[in-house]
C-alpha cells in the first residue's frame, strides 16, 4: 500500500486576487468543478492506496475536512504544523508519524495545488517508481517539458528519458530564458514537478546523512504532538526550532540513491494565471472566460469574474488576464503572469487587507462575507453548514440583527433557545451571550447587520465552543 502525503499549506500569491494567503489555490475550482486539493486527492485513490495524510496549518484544517468529505475520502491522518517551515520538516514529521506503526511505509508525496489531468497515467508511473523503491531508492517525478518554462526548476538526467527510472545528475535551478530553450532542446532535461515517492525508513535514513539539525526538533514535535478534535497537532516548542527549507536543499540535492521517474501525461502546477488559461478548454480565438465574462473580438485572453454581481467586458484584447472579484480587479498583460506577486506585495505595503485576506472568511462552521461596511454599522451574508453550530459568544462593542433568508436558525440568547425560520430576525443586544445553529440538513444563510462603536473580529468572547477554538480565534 502507497500512503499519499498531500503538502497543503501555500501563500497565495501568484493567482491573487483569487487566491490569496487565507484561501489559496488548492482551495479554488480552478480548471473544472473540483479543486486543486481535491483532484490531488482524489489522483491518489484506489486499490494500492492507503487514507491519505495531510499536512496543514491550523487555519485551513476545517477546509481540508470539508473538502475531502465532499469527495467522500477520509483522511489517515491530518498534521497541523504550529508554522510554515517549508517542505522538508513538513515531509520528515509525515515520515516519522508513519514509521511509528511501520518503517516500511511507502510515501507518495505530493502537493495539494497540481493539474494532472491523465490520473491512469500518473498512477502507472507511481507503480514504475516502486521497483526503484524497492531497492532503497529515493524517487522524484520529472515531467516532460512542452516549452521553454523559466518558472521551473528542472532536472538533468544521467541519460536519455526511459520508460523506467533513470539516475539523476543534478538538480537545476529555474532559468533565464535562453537557458531554458538550450536544456528543452538537448532532451536531457526535465521539469521538477516536487513529487516524491520513498519509504519512510529510507527518507529518514537521508535526513540523518544530509540534514541531522532537522532530525531532533522535528521528532520532537512528532512525539510531543496533541490530539485535538481529530487532528493532530504537532509540538509547537519543538517546531519552533526547525529550520525553513525545502526538501530540495536539505536532501535530494545531496542524496546519491535518487532516481527519475520520467512523466509526459500532461503537468501544471497552475503557477500562474498564463498557465490557468492554457491548462483550460477554450473557445473561439483562445479566448478563456469564466463566469459572468463577455469578451469581443479578443484573442488569446483569460476573462474571469467571481463575484455574483461583477460583469467583466472585454473588447479588443490580445494577451490580457483579467480577473475581478467583489474587492479586488486584475488587469495585466499575460507575460507578466509572474509580476502578479509583485501586486501582492505592493498591496502589503500599503496595508491594503486585499494583499492577504479573501473577501469570504471560512470558519469550521461554514463562511462569512462583508456586504457593506460604514460607520459604526456592518451587513454580512453567513452560511451555515447543516449541524453546524458557531460559540457561545458575546460583544463588549455591538448588537446584531439576524434575519433568516434560507433554512432555519436555533438561536440562543442569555440561555433562551428559539427556532428563526425565513423571513424572521431576531435582534441580540450588546453584551448577551448568545450562539446560532443550524439544526436542518440544509445550508442556512442569513443576513446579519452589525451596529455599535467597533465591529473587528476580535471583539469576542467565548464560552463554549465545540470546535475547540481559543479566545483569540474568529467566528
């Protein structure tokens, strides 16, 4: 059996405005009705695969759940690192949590944000790579370039690409164009797609050859790790000592028992709106729109708007990405796809909350949106999965109005307990302790109208709270 390792943590920076550092890429229906992180799922299912392990931080662990069950797979295991400590600490903790139970695991180890459209494909060249493992061989994939990418990092092989696993000379980093051309040509070359297939002994083997700082800290926080509501959240003290580094620099650069497993199913990370559009079915004149988009008379354009109320128009484009929400807008020639964190970090400069925040805020309960903000009044739209329920919580600085537009809510207010149903409201005056649940099996929606002198996320005090969140925590 091949445990799947899903890496699931990201910044979010190179498909803003959709994708940004509380809701990145993985999370959005990119290319066709899943997203990234379930189609990465769903790739590593079937009768040679074990539960997948996910490792992921704490705010996105509620997504990862919701995501996977909406797919109907359950998870082996979820790791919740304290912080982003890059790949190499988040591959060795999946290795020592696995080698607890059994030194042999295989691990298939994979980002949760690639496109890999031929799933039989890849798993015929994850059965390939086993006869290397087998042997105590590391396995990489590498993927078959169709152009010239400087966005890659790439991997020479000792020989030409086989159908069966080849040695590997050396890792390559990400090229000027030109270079690019040259490795693309000579055939020798191939992109590093960072998927890895090894057991757990052996990985751990090479972290203790090439990386020994990493090994103490990390075991550490493995055996110091807590269970909390299902998850498993590792030792933050013990976390807090590792290093930051991907598992490239730490251990395949150096390791000697590595091989190439070489790939040509089809590839995209989706590192970049450009590639967005020429992963995506098309129409007439390459033109790739989504949502309520019109374009014309445009060629070679990506028009996309993800707000329910934003029509983009586009007349007499040729190479532009243009991408709006109900907060932010993209415009941008399509060869700049790569600038576009650049936006992202001008916006951090400015302290615009657009650079990190998205525009709806999910909570394990379900998800909030701002409608309209003024002085001393906010409206918001909230969804509320079925059974869920938020804290039982109180405001030192507001009131709420809650009117119920979809389903029916069970509202508490100072130990009352009521049934809202559509079309009803229910006011809760500063300082009550109340909650909400939704008791059907249906979503439940409702607009809530905030009043008072602050209205920050932050002003809240919690009493009970079954997903087991602090004081400090939101929602």
């Amino acid at each position: 059996m091949i445990t799947p390792v899903i890496l699931c943590g990201g910044s979010g920076t190179r498909l803003w405005p959709l994708s940004r550092k509380s809701y990145p890429k993985q999370f959005v229906p990119l290319v066709g009705e899943e997203t990234l992180f379930q189609g990465s799922a769903r790739r590593m299912t079937g009768a040679q695969f074990a539960a997948p392990v996910v490792i992921t931080n704490s705010d996105f662990r509620f997504i990862v759940t919701e995501q996977l069950q909406a797919i109907g797979i359950d998870p082996g295991a979820i790791l919740i690192e304290p912080e982003g400590r890059n790949t190499a600490p988040a591959v060795l903790a999946a290795a020592l949590y696995l080698a607890k139970t059994d030194p042999e695991a295989v691990m298939l180890v994979a980002p949760s944000d690639h496109v890999v459209p031929d799933t039989a494909a890849f798993q015929a060249a994850v059965a390939t790579g086993l006869t290397a493992v087998e042997s105590g061989q590391l396995v990489t994939f590498g993927i078959t370039p169709t152009h010239a990418e400087t966005a890659y990092g790439y991997l020479e092989l000792t020989s030409a690409p086989t159908d069966g696993p080849v040695a590997l000379k050396r890792f390559v980093e990400k090229p000027n164009a030109e270079r690019a051309e040259e490795m693309v040509k000579s055939g020798s070359f191939l992109w590093n797609a960072g998927i890895f297939l090894f057991k757990a002994k052996d990985i751990i083997n090479a972290f203790e050859a090439h990386a020994p700082a990493l090994l103490a800290p990390v075991q550490e926080a493995v055996e110091t790790g807590a269970v909390d509501l299902g998850f498993c959240r590792l030792g933050a003290e013990a976390w807090s000592k590792v290093d930051d580094i991907s598992i490239d620099y730490a251990v395949m650069e150096k390791a000697a028992n590595l091989s190439v497993v070489p790939f040509d199913g089809g590839w995209s990370d989706l590192g970049g709106w450009d590639a967005v559009w020429r992963e995506s079915p098309k129409g007439k004149n390459g033109v790739l729109t989504s949502g309520d988009a019109t374009a014309i008379d445009c060629e070679d354009t990506l028009l996309r708007s993800d707000s329910e109320s934003l029509e983009v128009v586009g007349i007499g484009l040729k190479n532009i990405m243009a991408v709006a929400m109900n907060d932010a807008v993209l415009v941008a020639d399509m060869s700049r796809a790569q600038d576009v964190k650049k936006a992202v970090d001008a916006l951090k400069a400015k302290n615009a909350a657009q650079a990190t925040t998205f525009p709806k805020d999910h909570r394990p309960w379900g998800w909030f949106e701002s409608l309209v903000i003024g002085d001393r009044f906010q409206v918001k739209r909230i969804h509320v999965h079925p059974g869920a329920a938020l804290s039982l919580q109180s405001h030192h600085h507001r009131a709420e109005h809650w009117i119920v537009v979809s389903g029916t809510a069970e509202v508490e207010i100072d130990g009352k307990v009521q049934l809202v149903s559509e079309n009803q409201s229910v006011f809760i005056p500063l300082g009550a302790k109340h909650r909400m649940k939704n008791p059907g099996k249906m979503p439940m929606v409702l607009i809530e109208v905030q009043t008072g002198s602050y209205l920050g996320e932050d002003d809240i005090i919690r009493y009970e709270d079954i997903y087991a969140r602090g004081q400090g925590a939101k929602g």
